[in-house]
C-alpha cells in the first residue's frame, strides 16, 4: 500500500494543474499523450475482475486477449470477457466504441472500474499499450508472482496521434532475420504505437522475397558467396544467405496488421539490384557479360538494371504485381536511392532511351523508370514512395518522398506540394553510434545519434504551416551492415525508437521539448523492455549525451 501513499502525496499536488505534464513516475508513457491527469487512488485487477467489450467483433476479442496474454503468467489468472447482459456494477475494465477518430481513445480510472472509449481497433489497442504502461511492471513477469497487488493508478487520459505515418524502417538485405525475431519486432513496434513497418526485402547484397515468376531471385540471388569483415576490410570466406517464401510474408503481413500495422514492402528500382542481376543477368546494362555476383561488401555496387530494355519494365511490373497481391496496404516503396547511374552512360540502349524520349541525363532517365513504375502502382490502386534521390529528375505530384539525407527532400518535397515522410539520417538513422565512448560498444556503420538527438528532431523544421501538412511523419531507419544478430538490433533500436516514436505520436513543439523529463520516462518504459526480454541501450541512464 505503500505506492498508495505515494501517489497521493504525489497527486494532490498535481490535481489542481488542469492540463499538466504529469511527472508522477506511476503515470509515466511513451509516446507522451496528448492529454493527461493522474487522479487520487488506484484500480486494483484481481481474478474477479472482468473485461467487458461492447462489441465481441474478431477484433475485439483478439485485443482483450492480449491483456489476458500479458496477464496470465504474472498474475496467474486471466480475466473473463464478456459482452451481454448486465453491466457489472464494479471491478470491470470496459472499451466502449464511442466513436472517436480512427486511433484515438480515451481512459479512465477510477477506483471501481476502467472506462475505455474508442471509434475503431486501433484506437483499442493504443489504450491498451497505454494501460500496459500503466500496469506494475512485474506483470509481465513470465513467471508466477505472488505479492504484487496489479494496480493501476486513477487517472483520465485522452489521447490522439498527430501524424498518421509513425514508421519503423528494417533492412533485412545486409543480414537476415527469421520470423520469430521479425514479430518480436512487430511487437516492439506496437508498444511504441509505431504503425508503419518499413520492410527493406531486395539488395546488392542480397534478394529476400520469393516471386513465383522468378523462381531464381531468392535460389541464387538471396546467397551471397561471402561477407566483408571489418569496414570492407576483408572477407569472412562464410556463404550468407536466407529468404521469405510468400508463406512466411503472408504469416508476416497478418502479425503486423493484428497489430495495426500496415507493412511496406520495399523493393529497390533501379539500382542496388545486384542480388536479381545475378540471377537473371539480362536484367542488367552488361547482360551476361556483366559476370554478375551477389555484392560481399558493404555500400553500394555500380551495377545497374537497364532502363534501356522493354523486358526490364516487365520484370519490374511483374515483381510488383506479385508484391501488391501480398502486401494490402497503399503504399509500395521503390527504393530510388543511391542509383550507379555509370552504366546507363555507356549503354546504348539506355542512351537510345534517353534520345528517344528527350531525356536530357541519365537522373531524368531514372526518373523516366520513376514514371513509369509510378503509372503501374497507380494501375493497381497503389502509391509510389521513394527516397529522396527520386527528387532529382524529377517526379510526379503524386509520388511521396521519404528523406534520408538530411530534411532538404523532404523540405523540397513539402515546399512543392509533394507528400513527405521525415528519415533524416543526423536524427533516425538507429544504425549510427549512440554514445561517444565507444570502448565498450559493437561495431557500427558511424555517424552519431545519441538518444538526445533523435528527441530533438522536429519535422515541421523551415515548413511553413501550409507545407508541414505535406510531411504525413516520421520513422527510424535501420540497416543492418553491421547488425548482424537479434539482440543486436535491439540495442541499436532502444530506447531510440522510443524518442521518434513520441515525435510520430505526440511531436512536443520545440519550445516544450524536455529532454531529461523524457529521459526519465525512458528510464520507466526501459524497465519494461528488460521484462518482455528486449535488449536495450543504457547510455541514457548516465544522462543527456549531446
Ligand atoms: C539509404 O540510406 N540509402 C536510403
Ligand atoms: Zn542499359
């Protein structure tokens, strides 16, 4: 009863401030919401208590069972759900569809019950990660507990996302990750209230995703023969390889979306393509000649496909049909970055391509293949996102930019009229080095990102209030040259994703922004991470590293 005590203390002085930043550690979330008050007392879940649900739709059920998934362990007990009939007088957790705007909710607490009101799914299952990180942490021990009383502070929280495209980037091209691991990600993701899973499926390095026309892209081009050690020091002499068969996308797709979570399939058009040049060579300038292999390096290979060639398009649009009968959601990303564009200047056909269409250079050709690619999604009911190297030559109105060097593409995209998401690499690339003392740490690409950092981005930098409506959010970039392992990535990902996350949900003005009052409730959500057996970054815990 001792956190009773505390809370109270706490919260009468809290109380009177109306709208106010909770600094009570027991009302403590990530990412922060938009409106939140701790009130006196607690709610206390025991066996007896129950979840009622207005609708026992599929979905509802699935997300009142992820409270009973969390519970059950710890507590030793799951909780009855249930729909009909009289509404318990007390001792009941209740999501009520009350209508609100897709992902929204509100809570609250008080000492009889727990009112949830919602207007869809994701609204739901937002308030239930909220609640998650409301819970006494050792709930979701997997072990048996036996003296924790399962409160949860009194409180009323209101709560919407600002931006709608809260996005986690994986590259699963460099190394690759098995199913197991991709949905403890999802998982990771959900919890941070992310709602975009950015899967980096095709590379030099490697091509991940089956495609039946093309049986060849993941027998040869998913292996490469060896992997560069060091900084392309040396080589490992160790064959590399690893897919997902269109069975495993599907089990994938259906994890994330039962977590709100539309995936991206991204699928590099025109360059890092050497993983399918390899495995049908007439897909680049040189065709066979070109002696194509599996790139074993880290950066970037000069080869290219050809945009001289008919049979190219259609092994795009061929790719591409298959993709979008896999992934449901509007967006596909065509990569576009970093595109060698040497080959194409001494191949005639694409040089006859670039005369014949009255191209003026080899970037107008890329964004020619850009156009092209762009009319098929379209054809299919999709939209084109592309990084921001597809700016060069140009692009339609229609065609969302994700900006990765730096915020000048998204800027530029913004200021043109063109959809943005904000990747800048100085604020979210998680594959950068997060402290300066690096005695201690594993190898990383370079760069520096401390936490502090990711905390500060602010989207809507230079825009203008009619521009920032183009920026549709934010999302954290991970490649993995050298993540090789799991436990690794997370490390990379926490409590970083945790700070872009909160800027994808509640994006804090500038002016507001408290680091070390984020950080101590980094410091809080951490403390879960260790419990559902996440691997975690602690360089915070010494303190803001600018
Ligand atoms: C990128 O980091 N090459 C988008
Ligand atoms: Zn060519």
């Amino acid at each position: 009863m001792r956190r009773i005590a505390i809370i109270s203390v706490f919260l009468a002085l809290l109380v009177s401030c109306a709208e106010t930043k909770v600094q009570d550690n027991s009302i403590s979330v990530i990412p922060e919401p938009m409106y939140c008050r701790a009130d006196e007392g607690v709610f206390v879940i025991d066996k007896d208590t129950k979840i009622v649900v207005d609708e026992l739709s599929e979905e509802m059920q699935r997300i009142a069972g992820f409270l009973n998934e969390k519970l059950s362990k710890a507590a030793g007990f799951e909780l009855e759900i249930v729909k009909d009939g009289p509404m318990p007088r007390e001792n009941f957790i209740a999501f009520m569809n009350a209508g609100l705007q897709s992902e929204s909710y509100e809570i609250n607490v008080v000492p009889q019950h727990i009112l949830v009101d919602y207007g869809d799914g994701a609204g739901a299952f937002y308030a239930l990660q909220t609640l998650f990180q409301l819970l006494p942490v050792e709930i979701f021990s997997q072990e048996l507990q036996k003296r924790v009383d399962w409160t949860v502070p009194c409180c009323n929280i209101d709560d919407k996302p600002r931006f709608k495209y809260r996005g986690m980037h994986l590259d699963v091209c460099l190394h690759y990750f098995d199913l197991e691991f991709l949905k403890k990600d999802i998982d990771i993701m959900a919890a941070h209230k992310v709602n975009r899973f950015h899967w980096h499926l095709t590379e030099d390095q490697g091509w991940r995703i089956e495609i039946k026309k093309y049986p060849l892209l993941t027998k040869i081009g998913s292996l490469r023969e060896q992997t560069t050690t060091g900084h392309n020091e040396g080589l490992d002499g160790i064959p590399y390889g690893g897919f997902y068969s269109q069975k495993d996308i599907k089990e994938i797709v259906k994890y994330a979306a039962e977590r709100f979570i539309t995936i991206i399939p991204e699928i590099e058009i025109p360059g890092h393509s050497l993983g399918a040049l390899c495995a049908y060579p007439w897909l680049g300038c040189r065709g066979e000649e070109g002696n194509y292999k599996t790139w074993s390096y880290w950066g970037v290979s000069p080869q290219i496909a050809c945009a001289g060639k008919e049979s190219t398009f259609k092994f795009w649009e061929d790719v591409l049909g298959e993709v979008i009968e896999l992934f449901p959601g509007e967006y596909i990303h065509i990569g576009g970055d970093e595109a060698p564009r040497d080959e194409w200047k001494v191949c005639p056909l694409c040089q006859q391509r670039i005369k014949d269409n009255g191209l003026k250079n080899e970037a107008e050709l890329q964004s020619y293949v850009t156009h092209r690619i762009e009319e098929y999604l379209n054809k299919h009911g999709r939209k084109l996102i592309g990084w921001d190297e597809i700016l060069e030559g140009g692009v339609s109105q229609s065609a969302t930019i994700m900006s990765w060097r730096g915020a000048s593409g998204g800027i530029k995209a913004a200021q043109k009229g063109n959809y943005a998401i904000m990747t800048p690499n100085d604020f979210c690339y998680l594959d950068y080095f997060q402290t300066k003392d690096r005695k201690d740490e594993p190898d990383a690409i370079g760069g520096y990102v401390p936490l502090a950092k990711s905390y500060s981005l602010n989207p809507y930098d230079k825009l203008t209030p009619e521009q920032q409506k183009y920026i549709l959010g934010v999302q954290g970039n991970l490649w993995c040259e050298y993540i090789p392992t799991p436990m690794q990535l997370q490390y990379m990902a926490l409590p970083r994703l945790g700070a872009l996350a909160e800027i994808g949900w509640s994006n804090p003005a500038p002016e507001k922004k408290d680091t070390n009052e984020f950080i101590e409730r980094a410091k809080h959500l951490s403390r879960y991470y260790a419990v559902f057996g996440w691997n975690f970054a602690k360089h915070f815990y010494d303190g803001v590293e600018e």
